[in-house]
C-alpha cells in the first residue's frame, strides 16, 4: 500500500481506539468482564479436590480400623464431617450431599488384616457428578495402598510383587489451575476481539455512519484493515494482563519463550478475526453480531480441548475440532508454558492457523463487498 492509504488506515484506527477508549460503556466491557472471569476461572474452574467432607461409618472400631482412618484424616484433601454407627445413616447422608463419600469399614476389618485375609473397606461415592466421583476415587486408592504397604511393612509380611510410584511431567502437583488459567489467553483474547472486531462494522451499520464511511476517500480495503487492526492491538493487551496475572499472581511458571508464544497469539488472532469480520458484515445490528458472535465461541470453547479432552469425544466430532483455532493455539501455549516448546515442534499447530486465517480473511473480504456493492 501507497503511504497516503497507509495514513488513511491510520487515521481509521486512530477513530476506532479513541471510540472505545471515550465511551465509558466500552472500557468497562473491554476490561472488567475479562479481568473478572479470569479471576473466577482461575480459582473456581478447578479440578482438584480440597477439603472434601466425609463420613466415616466404623464397624471395627479397633486400633487398626483408627489408624487407617487417620490416613483420610491426615490427609490435607479430606474433612471428617461426622461419624454415623447404623446403616440407615448412610443413604441419608448421600442424598442430603452433606458429604460426598462415606468412609464404610467392615466390622471384621481387624480380624482379616490380622489374619492375613483382605480386609474389607467401602467407599460409597455420590456419583451424582461423575467428574468428582472419579477423582475422589483416585484419591482414596493412593490413601489405601500407601496404608497397604505400611502394614505389609509393619507385620513383616512379603513385599508385593510389585508397586507403582507416580511421577508427574511439567506439572509435578497435578495442580488443574497450570492447565486451565493458560487456557484462559485463548478464551478471553477472543472475547476481546470479538465485542472490538465483531461489533465494528454492525456497529457502523446500527449508528447510519456506514454510509458515510463509504464516500469517505477511503478504499473497502483500508476500511477492513482499519476496522481490524484496533481490535488486534486491544486483544494483544489484554493477552498481555492475562499472562501477567499467570505468572505473578497465579504462580504458573513459563518454560518457553516469549516470542514463540506471541507469535502463536498473532496466528490465532489472524484466523479468528476473518471469522468475526464475517459476522459483522452479515450482521445489521449490534445485537444480531453479539448472538453471532456467542454462536461461535460456546462450540470454539468446547471443542478446543478446554475443559475436555478431544480424544474423549465421538470420532466425527473429533474431526470438526479440526477447523477450530481455538483448539491449535490451546496446544501452542500450553506447550510454551508448561513444556518449553518450541517451533520446532510446534510448527505442525502453526500452520493449520494460518490456513484457516487465510480462508476466514479471503471469506470475511467478499461478504464485505458484497454488502458494499
């Protein structure tokens, strides 16, 4: 482009930011909302299980029955609730979700365990939220084999034949809020460029100064480029907060490189933002361009590998993340943070961005002149 379009660009993005940055409805939609919800993804959106309140229903009520329960007590994961001494309590507790899992021991535990026979143990889980059930269960096993091994030590009994010890790679804690809050760059930096981007040009549209903008000297193409670069610069800043709250107030530690990372930002950027321009040239209103908008990101998030895993999800579905850019760049930073990737190997992520930036631009582009023409 010849310097005078450059500066007419310019001029447009100059109008652009100060449009957002003077209307005090827009600051507070650009900042609070996305420091909010990440602060309350990054604390409430969490995996791991704490203070987990449970009920112990002992039978035996033996010195070994209470050191085996000091095991669940000890631990920093589980809250004894209360004890209960009859059957008909159990349900109850359950149902009421006063605590979730009640902690049964046979009343011929002591017996066994002396005689060398499997002592007998309940766990009676509210599955209800299978989630949870699945991981308190993972909980309470480690608890129990470590008890085993203790009492196989403790009575001199043979070694089993084998036992497993658990090493945890690039995220030793198995701490969820490492996997999750990277995450958060993806989901938020599209909220942002979508109520900048995505709202744009219907906004235009909704005020009557769309027409004006078109006998205006500038050329449909400097109208888009101008129309994204303001959106682009504010997604970036607000990338930038997100991976400053990451590393100095979450705690998360970054093993990759900088560069790489917000190079993966702007491959990503690129192909979101053809898909937002898009929806702004179909949309005519604010309003409609907000719901299309919504549209699109509830299926990017929840088939991006967010929350759940896509290799857990049906084999067609599996094949639609294919065209989600969401789901590339969730590889790309959390293989930057957490494991010190770099292009090398994610070169492979990179390059599907780009194709769909390429086809979203090329797409965004010709609806837009054909709602001009």
């Amino acid at each position: 482009m010849a310097i005078e379009s450059w500066n007419r660009i310019i001029g447009l993005v100059i109008k652009e930011i100060l449009v957002f940055v003077r209307d005090p409805r827009s600051r507070f939609v650009l900042i609070v909302p996305p420091v909010i919800q990440m602060f309350v993804f990054g604390y409430a959106a969490t995996f791991d299980l704490v203070k987990v309140p449970f009920c112990l229903y002992d039978e035996s009520r033996t010195l070994n029955s209470r050191e085996f329960v000091s095991k669940f007590k000890g631990s920093p994961i589980f809250i004894l609730k209360r004890e209960i001494f009859r059957d008909s309590l159990l349900k109850e507790e359950i149902e009421g979700r006063k605590t979730l899992f009640v902690l049964h021991i046979d009343r011929r535990f002591n017996e066994d365990l002396l005689s060398g026979r499997s002592a007998k143990v309940q766990l009676i889980i509210d599955g209800r939220n299978s989630n949870t059930a699945a991981i308190l269960s993972g909980y309470a096993n480690q608890i129990i084999s470590e008890f085993n091994a203790e009492w196989i030590k403790k009575a001199g009994l043979a070694p089993l034949p084998s036992q497993i010890s658990f090493r945890s790679l690039y995220n030793p804690n198995l701490l969820s809020r490492w996997f999750i809050v990277p995450g958060l760059i993806a989901i938020l930096t599209f909220v942002v460029s979508a109520m900048t981007i995505g709202l744009s040009i219907a906004r235009e549209k909704e005020m009557g100064t769309f027409d004006q903008l078109l006998v205006t000297p500038l050329r449909p193409i400097e109208i888009l480029v101008g129309k994204t670069i303001p959106g682009l610069l504010f997604a970036m800043a607000e990338a930038t907060i997100i991976l400053l709250a990451a590393l100095l107030w979450f705690k998360i530690p970054f093993m990759g490189n900088m560069a790489i990372l917000y190079l993966g930002l702007l491959f990503f950027l690129f192909a979101i933002m053809g898909i937002e321009l898009a929806i702004s040239s179909l949309a005519s209103t604010q309003q409609q361009a907000l719901l299309g908008v919504f549209f699109f990101l509830i299926p990017s998030i929840v088939l991006s590998g967010f929350s759940t895993p896509i290799r857990n999800m049906p084999e067609l579905i599996q094949y639609l993340t294919f065209m989600n850019p969401m789901r590339y760049f969730l590889i790309i930073i959390r293989g930057v943070f957490l494991e010190g990737r770099g292009l090398d190997s994610l070169w492979n992520q990179f390059i599907p961005l780009f194709l769909i930036g390429l086809f979203s631009m090329s797409f965004s582009w010709y609806l837009f002149k054909k709602r001009i023409y």
